[in-house]
C-alpha cells in the first residue's frame, strides 16, 4: 500500500507540474507542440538522473526512485498526448513538423536520459 501511495503522489506532483508547463507554453492548433515535447525531455532527464543515482549510489532510496520515476515523471511525461498530436499534425497537412516532433521526442528524449545519467555520475 505505501508504494501505492508513493506513486500516486508522484503522479499527482507529475500531472499538476504538467498542466503548469502547458499553462507556460500553450500549444494552439496547427503549432509546434513544445509543451509536450519540453515535459518529455524533462522527465527522460528525470527518469535517468534519478535512476542512476538510486542504482549506483545510496542517495536515493527505492522508495524515493518509486515516487520520482513511476510516479513523478509517469504523472509528467505524456507519450499517448505526443502520438496524438503527431497524428494531428500529419492530419492537418504538416508532416514536416511531425516527423521533426518525432524525431525530437526519441532523439531528444535519448539524449535527455544519458544528460542525466551523466549529471547523476559528475554529482556523486
């Protein structure tokens, strides 16, 4: 039940952080979605931060890891929201913009996981 409750509280503090950042960065009809895009970095960059410091260190906790990665960065990131909006943007006739979408999510999203790994790895 504690683990339960750990990851519903970091998905409470992931989705409200969320809207915030949708609040910041509106994505209006047939714009770049750079809301999304920005949450999903961030949380790839969370997820291996967070990470390799629990795996590699005792700085955090599993519990913490649970709260952060499962919870936090699960509240946060927006994965099916993304292929929504890619499907849209192909809809309305901007493939370009789809696939620069795409390719930023997975490239972007890579790089963000291996940032914080190596940030996680200089702050030890």
């Amino acid at each position: 039940m504690k683990n339960v409750l750990l990851v519903g509280l970091g998905g409470f503090a992931g989705s409200v952080f969320r809207y915030l950042v949708a609040v910041a960065v509106p994505f209006t009809a047939g714009s770049f979605p750079y809301a999304t895009l920005m949450v999903n970095l961030i949380g790839s960059f969370v997820i291996g931060f967070v990470s390799e410091l629990a795996l590699s260190t005792t700085l955090i906790s599993s519990e913490t890891r649970l709260l952060l990665t499962t919870g936090f960065c699960g509240g946060l990131t927006t994965f099916s929201t993304a292929m929504f909006e890619t499907t849209g943007l192909v809809r309305d006739g901007q493939a370009l913009y789809a696939g620069l979408y795409v390719a930023g999510s997975i490239a972007g999203g890579m790089a963000s996981i291996f940032t914080g790994t190596l940030c996680a790895k200089l702050w030890q």
